[in-house]
C-alpha cells in the first residue's frame, strides 16, 4: 500500500476516534440533562430549527420530547422548559436556582454583564434592589406618575387628531409617548414629538429590537465565536447601542453639572447621590458604566416593550370591531366623555381589563422570555442541571397553554372573564415573567397600557384602510423577540 493510502486511512481512523470520543462525553455529560433531539457535532440541533422561528421550532420540539427539553443551539446546550407548570415550577419554587441569568452572546460583546438586565450575582441584587426603589420615589413624587402618563396620552390623542381620520401609520407616535414615560423617569424631562434627536432615538431602539429578532443575531447567538469575525447586518448592533449609550453619556454629564443632593430629579440623579454615598465601598456596584448601561436597558426596554403591545393591540381591535366597540361601550358608561380615564376607572371596567390582558397574551412579545441560568448544581423534575445551564423558560408556552385556554390562538377576552362578566385572573399570565426576575417595570406599563387603550378608545374608532378580515397578525420579524407588522389606522372622532 502507498504512503499516502496509508496516511488517508490513519486520518480517517483519527477523526473517526475524535468523533467516537466526543460522542461518548456528550452522552456523558448528558446523561442527567432532559432528553432532547441529537446533535450534530458544532451545528447541534440546527436541523430541526423551522424557518428560523425559534418559538415553533420549540414547540414543535416540545410536542416530541415533552414539556422539558435539551436543545443545542449550535454548539451551546439550552434546557427548555415549556407550558404553565413547567415555567411556574421553575421561575416561583425554584426561584433562587433558576435566578441568573443566562447568556446572551450578542448583547454580551456589548455590555459585559453590566447594567440592570444582564448583570448576575450580587451586581444584580444592587442594581434590582436600588432600581425598583428609586423608579417607585420618582413615580410617588409631586407628579405622580399616573398624572405624567395621563398627560402623555392626551398629547398622544392630540396627535392622533391630527390625521383627520386619514391613514397613517401610528407606530413612531406611539413610540414616542411611551418613550416620553420612560424619559421622564431616567432623564427628567419628555422631548417634543418633532424633536429630531429623540426620534433618532426612537428609531435606533425600533432598529435595535429587530435586530435582535433577525436571523443574523440568531446566528451570532449560536456561533458566536465564529459570526464576530464575519460581516453582516448582526454588528449593527453595535452602532444601536452605541447610539444610545452616548446620548445617556451626555445626560449624564448634565445631571452631574446640575445635581441637587436635597431632591433628584430622576433616575440619574437617585443613581449619582447612591454612587457619592458609596464612594469608599470598594465592593460598591454604583459606578458610571452601570449607570450609563442600566439606564440604556430601563430606556430601550421600558419603551419598546409597551410600544410593541399597543401596536398589537390597536391591529387587534381593528380586526375585530366588535370587540372594541364593547370597550367603548364600557369607557362611555364608567368614565364618559367629559374627563380623562384614570386608574381608579380600572375596577369598574373589566371588559377592558380583559381586553388588554388578551392583547398581552396573542401579542406574546417576548415569547422565549430573557434567558434564565441555574446558579448552582440543580435538581428539576428528577433531572440534574449543572451549574451555569442556560434554561429558556418559553414565556409564549405558558401564555398559549392548552390546559388553560380554550382557545389558545385565538383573541377571546373571555380567557379573563368569568361566568359573571367580572374580570378573572387567570394563572398563566406570565407576559412580565415571574420569578426573581420578573420584569421591574410591570406596574409602570400595566398603568400605560390600560391609560393609552382607553384615551385613545374614548376619543376615535380605529379602522382599518382596507378589509378588516384581510388584517395580517403575524409578526414582521419572530425571534427573541415578536416585532408586530407595520399597518395604517383610521382614527375616525367618536
């Protein structure tokens, strides 16, 4: 035999060995993990991935493996946890273990675990605790904060009238008053819907989301060490984020010019006195880059977010004007035409509490939810995840869960109403999460979201250009994150 037949067949015998070698310590390292489809060697479940929709690829997984499952995402191995038990099992009675959170690579070359949403361990119990008390200061203070967004969504009506009942698209003047909220709360003051530095804002934050949904960051997720030295859209990314952390740079800047110690203004202010008090504390978390980042995350996050569920939910009622003349119905017979719909309106109005929580629900905006990590060796459901086991709790599968909807894909508001017509809770309601890491913000946009529907509600009919059978509800792009399609509305004065 030739040299160079032997050389093949010493080749092909050694990669055969690698390939036995590194099957045996995946089956290994395995062996406790929940089961789950095969992998290949560094594309893991690439295959069974559906047209790059993460969320139908899952659930169509789930309905092979059961509602605990292992996926490799490339070459990182996530445990998936689907439907109501699952999550609640996870997220509440094993809330300090399912408490870090897990990684996310194409946010991570950015912000280093930093800043509110991405930080692990004690940096995260700081930052949490320091957060939710300073945004509750600011929101009881002499403009409480449901007066600010009451006011917001009035100029947002405004806008809106302006239009003459003609199409338009309401996607940027949404964005913007609920921008204006979040602004008001971290830098002290609202822009004007002309101003042109906070649409630039508002449009690197609308760019920064569907980026993280494309396929593109998908990729980046799964290879990431191999997507950061190709080119692509997934490094626009970083011009998003650098967009905002400059602009929060130069607020910054001008709060530290003009602080008061007797009276902060906002959550730059609350953050600069906290970090003048721990000067001396070598251990402190309170320093400008968790500043800068954690404001950029309350920003980004706090005004997307809602601005994705109003949109959905304004598509929503125009494809089914039955449901959104009953609102009406109810917001002329409780709150009238002659004043503004408050908070205390809330308990009288339970066919509209209904409504915006089935808007939450087929919205499903977040529908992996942010992932989760275990903080330490855990035990769930006889299996063993090791410490530091990334776990995507599918928000969406708790939402659309069979067991306690009957009609899981479909807009019902009776999912919240009991046999009385009063407004029901219903357990599954995971739209801010659960957990230790549920959503800081869920009281400041369940106030925006019921005073925006019914100010805009109390004021126009919103109509569809076209038919309104012909409305398409799928997203415009589905990944992480759900970003709805872009439409006209008719808002037609009442």
């Amino acid at each position: 035999m030739e040299l160079g037949g032997v050389a093949t067949i010493v080749l092909a015998a050694g990669l055969s060995g690698l390939l036995l070698l590194w099957d045996w310590k995946r089956q290994q390292l395995n062996r406790k993990l929940p089961p789950g489809p095969t992998p290949l060697p560094l594309l893991g479940n690439m295959l069974q991935l559906r047209g790059w929709n993460l969320f139908k690829s899952l659930m169509a997984l789930r309905d092979k493996y059961g509602p605990v499952f292992t996926v490799h995402l490339g070459p990182r191995r996530v445990v998936v946890l689907c439907g109501h038990e699952a999550v609640q099992e996870a997220l509440v009675e094993h809330a300090e273990e399912f408490s870090g959170r897990g990684r996310m690579p194409t946010l991570d070359r950015i912000f280093h675990g930093y800043g509110l949403i991405l930080a692990n361990g004690e940096r995260w119990r700081q930052l949490r605790q320091f957060s939710g008390a300073a945004l509750r200061s600011l929101g009881a203070g002499k403009h409480s904060l449901e007066e600010r967004i009451a006011e917001e969504a009035q100029c947002l009506v405004e806008e809106f009238s302006k239009s003459e009942g003609a199409p338009f698209d309401p996607s940027r003047l949404i964005s913007h008053a609920v921008g204006n909220v979040i602004s008001a709360l971290t830098f002290g003051d609202r822009f004007d819907y002309q101003d042109l530095t906070f649409l630039n804002l508002l449009d690197t934050i609308k760019g920064l989301f569907s980026e993280l949904s494309s396929r593109w960051t998908q990729l980046y997720e799964m290879f990431p060490r191999l997507m950061q030295f190709l080119p692509g859209p997934h490094h626009q990314l970083l011009r998003h984020v650098a967009v905002l952390h400059d602009f929060v740079t130069t607020r910054v800047r001008q709060n530290q010019s003009s602080l008061d110690p007797s009276g902060p203004r906002d959550y730059i202010d609350a953050f600069l006195l906290r970090m003048a008090e721990e000067k001396q504390n070598p251990q402190s978390e309170f320093h400008t880059k968790n500043l800068v980042l954690s404001t950029v995350h309350l920003f980004f996050g706090g005004t997307e977010m809602v601005s994705a569920t109003l949109r959905c939910g304004f598509l929503l009622l125009m494809k089914h004007p039955e449901v959104q003349g009953k609102v009406q119905e109810e917001i002329d017979r409780v709150v009238g035409r002659s004043r503004s719909p408050s908070m205390q309106d809330r308990q009288w109005m339970p066919y509209t509490q209904a409504v915006i929580h089935e808007v939450q629900r087929l919205c499903n905006v977040v529908p992996l939810g942010i992932p989760h990590a275990v903080i330490r060796d855990t035990r769930f459901r006889g299996y063993l995840l090791p410490k530091g086991t990334d776990v995507f709790c599918v928000l969406g599968s708790a939402l659309q869960d069979p067991a306690y909807f009957s009609a899981p894909e479909r807009f019902d508001p009776g999912h919240f109403l009991d046999e009385t017509g009063s407004f029901k809770k219903n357990p599954t309601f995971v739209a801010f999460s659960s957990g230790k890491r549920v959503c800081l913000g869920e009281g400041l946009a369940r106030t925006q979201l019921f005073l925006v529907f019914t100010a805009v509600l109390q004021r126009f009919t919103l109509t569809s250009p076209g038919d309104p059978q012909e409305i398409d509800l799928d997203p415009q792009v589905s990944g992480y994150w759900n970003i709805p399609p872009m439409y006209q509305v008719c808002a037609c004065p009442r």
